[in-house]
C-alpha cells in the first residue's frame, strides 16, 4: 500500500464520515421541524376547539338574553291583562275557578289556604265552593 492510496482510503472514510454525519443532521434538523409543525398544528386545533367553544357560549347568551327579554315582556303583557280581571263576569270566575282547581290537583293536599288580593275576596269566595267540588277535583 502505498502514500496515494493511504491518502484516497483517508479521503473516502473522512467523506463517508462526513456524508454520514450531514444525514444524521439533517435527519435530527427533519425531525425537528416535523415535532414544531405537529406542535403547532396542535395548538392551532386546541386554539379553534376554544374559539368554537367561545361562539358556543356567545350564542347561548344570546339566547339567554333573548329569552330574557321576552319574559320580561310576557310578564308585563300578564300583569297589564291581569289587571282587567278585576271586574266580576262569568268568564272571570270560570277562569279562577279552573286555577284553583288546576292547583288544588297539583298540590294534592286537603288543607289549603287560597290567598287573593283584597279587591278580589268576594270572587274567590264566590268560586271556592265551585272549585272543591268532588266532581271537578277527579
């Protein structure tokens, strides 16, 4: 063996050296970058899951706030109509006649006290026999 071919062998493992340690680098650079993007990629799922989550409780507030705001509607609606029951006529004491029966049903007791406002006493004493009447309470 002589000093050129010494010099070739040196050169070819220095050079298989060298190819063998720019792949490793390049293998541990490639996953790096795929580690980064699946990190990313990662976070970018959990950024949408918490925005979708956030239009989810924005649009169940809505609602809420909607639906809030027809109650409070209704209840004025109620209380301005409820004002015209005053008056006594037939409808009248139909009506709270089936809501003390309605409730009488519901809360399955044999004492109750019904209680009214002062102006309306005369009809709900007018109606109580009405509504404890055996046959309706079946």
């Amino acid at each position: 063996m002589n000093a050129s071919d010494a010099d070739r062998q040196i050169k070819q493992m220095t050079e298989h050296d060298f190819n063998l340690e720019k792949q490793m680098l390049m293998h541990h650079a490639k996953l790096k970058i795929q580690e980064e993007y699946k990190r990313k990629e990662k976070k970018r799922e959990v950024n949408k899951r918490i925005a979708r989550s956030a239009e989810i409780g924005a649009s169940r507030r809505q609602k809420m706030i909607a639906r809030d705001e027809l109650l409070k509607t209704l209840i004025v609606k109620v209380q301005s109509q409820l004002k015209n029951y005053t008056i006594l006529d037939d409808k009248n004491k139909v009506l709270l006649r089936d809501l003390i029966v309605q409730r009488l049903i519901k809360l399955f007791e044999t004492d109750v006290v019904v209680a009214v406002r002062a102006k309306d006493v005369q009809l709900a004493e007018m109606v109580v026999t009405e509504a404890t009447d055996s046959t309706l309470l079946r």
